[in-house]
C-alpha cells in the first residue's frame, strides 16, 4: 500500500503516516487512541469508563484520494493495483450525528466493494460521495477529497448520537453495512427498497478500514463472543448478503431438499451461501477452481462438487458470442451428481462470464438469484430459456436490518461459522485488496485494524471449543 508523503495536506486531514515493516502491526497513531486500544485489552472496563476516555482529533484510516481517480485510466481491470491506490492516512473525526456512533476498530476486512473502491470501478466512489453530500448539512461530512473505505467491522462503541437508546460506550460490536436513511415510505417495508439506501464505507464516508469507523446505529449487532476480532470481522458483508440472496423471502427464498448451485462455493460469498444451504436442508452443487477448494467444500459437508478447472468449462467462445453446448456440458454434469436434477436456485455472483450458463441450467420455473457480478456487469444470456422455462431472476443486494441481524444470530450461536483464511496488518490493506482483486485468497480476508495481534476478544471460550475445527477451517488455506 502507498504510504508515501501526499503532495498537499489534504483538506480536513493531516499527512499520511510513516510507513512500517510490511507485515508488521505499528502502535496506534495517538496516545488517546493507545489509552482507547488498553480500556479493550482490559477486556473489563466498564462503560462508564469508555464513555470518559478523551476521542482523538484525528486517526490512522485506508484511503484513496480524489485527485489520483484517474490514475489507472488506459489499463485493463486485472492490471490496476491496489497497492498503488489505496494510502494510510491520518485523518480527522468526523462529527458524530444524532442516530450515529463512533466505533473503535479492532478489525475490518476486505471485499469485492473495496476492490472496486481502489480501482476507480465501475465508477469512481467520489461521485457517491458528492451525491450524499447534496443531500443534507450534515452529510456534507462524506464530501471530501479522500474516501475511507471499508465495509465490515468489530470493534466497541465509544461514543454515541443524539436519539440512540439500545447501544452504549463499551458495547462490543459487529457493524453490518447499509446506512439507510428512511424517512421514504419505501423504505418501511424492505430498508433495501428505501431510495436513500447506500453501502457504508462505499457509497458513504469513514469506512471500517481504520481505527476508528463512524456508523449509524442501526447498524450494529452483537460481536459473537466465542470469536476473537478478525474472526467476528469478515462475516459481516458476506454473510448477510447471502442469507437475503438465498434465504429470505426477499431473494431465492431457499426450502428444503432444494438442489442450490452456488458458484465460488469456497469463495467469501459462496462459502456461506454453501453452510446456508446445508443448514437449510437444502442440496448444494458446489462449483470451484481447484482440488483444493473442492476438499474446503467436503470439510463444510458438500458431497456434490464440479472442478470447473478440471471440466475446463469454456462459456465464450470469443469475446462476442457465447457456448451454448458448454452450457448444456455443465447441465449433464449437475444432472450426473444429483441424479438427474435441475437446480431450484442458481446462486449467482460471477455475473457476465456464467450468467448465460446459470439461466440455462435452472429447472423450469427455477430461480437465478444474482448480486455482484465481479467479472463484469453486463450479462448475456438466451431468454427463450428463461421465458418459455418459467424461470425467474431475482436481483439481490446486501441485506435489511432484520435480514443481517437474523444472519449474525446463526453466527452467535455457532451454527454458521467465519470463513477467514488470513489477516493483514492495517499498513498491509493495500496488499490484501490485491490478493481478493486476482482471486489469490480462499474465503475472507481480514485486517487488523487497532488489534495489535490475532487471537484477541474472545469472551465464550466453551462456545468456541465446541466449534473450533469449523471456525478455523479456511485457515491458512
């Protein structure tokens, strides 16, 4: 990640920081935040004490910078960096708001969002600030010449907004990522469907990646106490995404004994959406790259695999013109495993280079779910499959409120499990951006964010040996 000198202060924040050792975790950047980081170690303060430790003027956050939007312009997506783009900088506390809270970070992670983020796609996120800004005085706050990314956290509350009654300093907490305004009637039934609906730390400002992350209160949850920091960190975008894309009336509405093809099965999405369906009762049909990806499958329970490597499945012929015949090569392939059955559901997210396939092999009025599209937006297929088949395709994104929370309580309880394969350091964002943005990662990869090392902010330690093998199942893999 680039940590060298900006070339101006940027506006409402000061110089980025020194750099450290690659791989090596630094101290936090103020002595408020050192006092802050010992109250959380201490792991018995109490929350009157939190809501006295003095808040830094500033803190250490993962940014991109406006002024270098286009620096990648010219250059095919595989070969923007995000080392070159995303910087450690020292930036300013935002104002806290009414309905708000101020969370010290003890670690975030990476996702398909923070890449798109460091690479200025599909758009730059600085127009996703400036319309936020537009919208009232204080959301002029997300208005400013650098971004602080980041869309999963756990952490502990220290302050809290005007008008906020469930949460309090000292609480620990995991952050989901929609930050909705609501005051649409649209918004009432589904928060999805609310027209000020926005993705924190991508459509707003003061994101998870840092040491301290500004969030609105109906965003937070529970930390799972069985898991330490970085574990209790990745789930958060993910896991509630996929439990809306496949479980909730809202998406895919999964029912037992239904044949679930999940794309990316070992991936950060895929892999719950694959304990989802085994917990569901559901028959999941795992698709991966490699061997290896295919035995985490196995180790998750998943009996039904397809090595698409192996298969050297070929969607598109060229650029222009897709396969049909290699589409119906993966639909005898689904129909060998599961004795001649179509998938109910298609659990999509590639997008562009196997939506064609997924709208192919669904069973007559079958269901294509999709979100995501990570390698490409723009998505062909042949509709006389999907209309003279009866078939449906649900968009899905994120979660509500009731959906993340209804995901992080299988967490808490221990029957959906982290998918975390490593953690970086905070200095080290840049590097983990580039590991998910060439596919280099298995599951979820977290960040360390004030958490000086692994390991730390377990607070059931029964629950986790119970669940041990499950929690650390894609570790180092």
């Amino acid at each position: 990640m680039s940590a060298e000198s900006a070339p101006t202060a940027l506006p409402n924040s000061t110089a980025p920081t020194e750099p450290i050792a690659p791989g090596v975790p630094s101290v936090p950047s103020s002595p408020e935040m050192t006092e802050i980081l010992a109250a959380i170690l201490a792991g018995d303060t109490a929350g009157e004490a939190f809501a006295q430790l003095k808040l830094p003027d500033s803190y250490r956050g993962v940014t991109v910078r406006a002024d270098e939007a286009t620096m990648f312009e010219g250059l095919a997506t595989r070969d923007k960096d995000p080392r070159k783009s995303l910087h450690l900088d020292q930036v300013a506390l935002p104002e806290l708001g009414p309905g708000e809270a101020l969370v010290a970070v003890m670690a975030s992670a990476i996702n398909y969002n923070t890449v798109w983020t460091s690479i200025f796609e599909p758009v730059s996120t600085f127009s996703f600030l400036r319309k936020y800004g537009r919208l009232s005085e204080l959301t002029k706050r997300h208005d400013l010449p650098y971004h602080v990314l980041g869309s999963d956290l756990s952490g502990v509350v220290l302050r809290t907004g005007a008008g906020v009654n469930k949460w309090k300093p000292g609480d620990e907490v995991v952050a989901h990522c929609l930050s909705v305004e609501l005051e649409d009637a649209a918004g009432h039934d589904d928060t999805m469907l609310d027209p000020e609906q926005r993705i924190w730390g991508f459509e707003t400002n003061f994101g998870g990646l840092a040491e301290i992350a500004l969030v609105k209160t109906n965003q937070l949850m529970p930390k799972p106490a069985h898991l330490t920091w970085e574990e209790a960190a990745s789930p958060g975008l993910v896991n509630s995404t996929a439990y809306r894309q496949l479980v909730s009336k809202n998406g895919a509405g999964m029912k037992q004994g239904d044949v679930v093809l999940i794309w990316g099965a070992s991936g950060g999405l895929g892999s719950y959406a694959t304990q989802m369906a085994l917990n569901g009762g559901a028959i999941p049909v795992c698709v991966v790259s490699s061997p290896e990806k295919a035995e985490i499958c196995r180790a998750m329970g998943a009996e039904l695999i397809i090595d698409r490597a192996a298969e050297d499945y070929r969607f598109w012929a060229d650029e222009e013109n897709q396969d049909p015949k290699e589409w119906q090569r993966l639909g005898a392939k689904i129909r060998e495993l599961t004795g001649g059955e179509d998938p109910d559901i298609v659990f999509e997210h590639p997008g562009r280079e196997t939506f064609g396939a997924s709208v192919y092999v669904a069973r007559r009025g079958g269901t294509i779910v999709t979100c995501a599209s990570t390698s490409g937006f723009l998505h062909q297929y042949d509709n006389r499959y999907l209309w003279m088949n009866l078939k449906r395709i649900i968009g899905s994104h994120f979660a509500n409120y009731r959906e993340a929370w209804a995901a992080n309580r299988l967490i808490e309880k221990g029957m959906i499990h982290p998918t975390l394969s490593r953690s970086y350091a905070l200095e080290d964002a840049g590097q983990a951006a580039f590991d998910v943005h060439r596919n280099l990662h298995q599951g979820k990869v977290g960040v360390l964010c004030l958490a000086p090392e692994e390991g730390l902010g377990v607070r059931n330690g029964a629950l986790r040996g119970q669940h041990l093998s499950a929690i650390e199942r894609f570790r180092n893999v």
